[in-house]
C-alpha cells in the first residue's frame, strides 16, 4: 500500500496544479471578457450622448417648430405678406382722443414716409376680414434658442 501511496501523491500535486492553471486563465478570460464589454458599452454610451446631443443642438438652432407648424407664405396675411415683400410696415402712435399718426417705417432703408393722422379704431386697409388681426407667434422655442446665442 505504500507504495501505491508515493506514486499517487506525485500525480494528485500534479492535477492540483492544472487545476489551478485552469482556474488562473478562466480569471484571467473572464476578467479580459468584462474589460471588453465594459469598453464596448462605454463606447456605445458615448456615442448614443453624442447623437442626442446633436439632435438636441439642431432642434434648438433651427427652431422648436415642426415642419408643419410655421405658416407657409401662401397662409400668411396680405399684409404680412406685403410686408414680406417690401419690407415695409405701419406704425401707428396715439396722438390724442381717436386720432393716431400712421407712419409707413421701410427697414431696408430705415426711412420713415407716409405721415398720416387717421382714426385710430380705424380698420387696417389689407386685413382680408376687415377686422386688425393680432400677431401671432408661431415659433415661441426661439426665446429659448435665442438665450443661447
């Protein structure tokens, strides 16, 4: 029996240390495994902010409307769009009573022209329903797009 002991040992230190060996690369394979996805999920991380950020940036530079949402230039009223084609509009200043000076103000040229007095409940002349029609704001992230400028 002694003799089956002594060569047993030899081969029980050797299975204990493949053994280990194998447990020591399996560490080491899982610990290269973890580095790896922690690297990829880093990356993706990074590249996922980015793009949001992106979109996030050009959402606020270019507007908060949608495509649909602004009027488009057929929608707009004559004088609107008179305006936009002149690049002229009215001012009106009370004066006293009902009566209003009515200035035509040209902003290419910074010239004031066309000094009147009217009535001041007095109808604006291209307002298709007759009645003056309050401006709308169509685009109202521009406030906060404009902070940023």
């Amino acid at each position: 029996m002694s003799t089956t002991q002594a060569v047993g040992r030899p081969n029980d230190i050797l299975r204990a240390r493949a053994q280990a060996q194998m447990v020591e690369q399996q560490r080491l394979a899982t610990a290269a495994r973890l580095t790896r996805a922690r690297a990829r999920n880093i990356r993706l991380a990074l590249i996922a902010t980015t793009a949001l950020g992106t979109i996030f940036g050009l959402v606020l530079y270019f507007g908060m409307s949608m495509p649909g949402a602004a009027p488009t230039p057929w929608e707009l009223e004559p004088s609107t769009r008179k305006f936009v084609a002149t690049k002229s509009g009215q001012i009106r200043t009370p004066i006293s009573g009902n009566k209003c000076r009515e200035l035509n103000f040209d902003n290419q040229t910074g010239l004031f022209s066309n000094d009147t007095v009217v009535a001041c409940d007095e109808d604006l002349r291209d307002s298709p329903s007759g009645k003056p029609t309050a401006a709308k704001n169509f685009n109202s992230g521009n406030k906060f797009r404009d902070a940023f400028r």
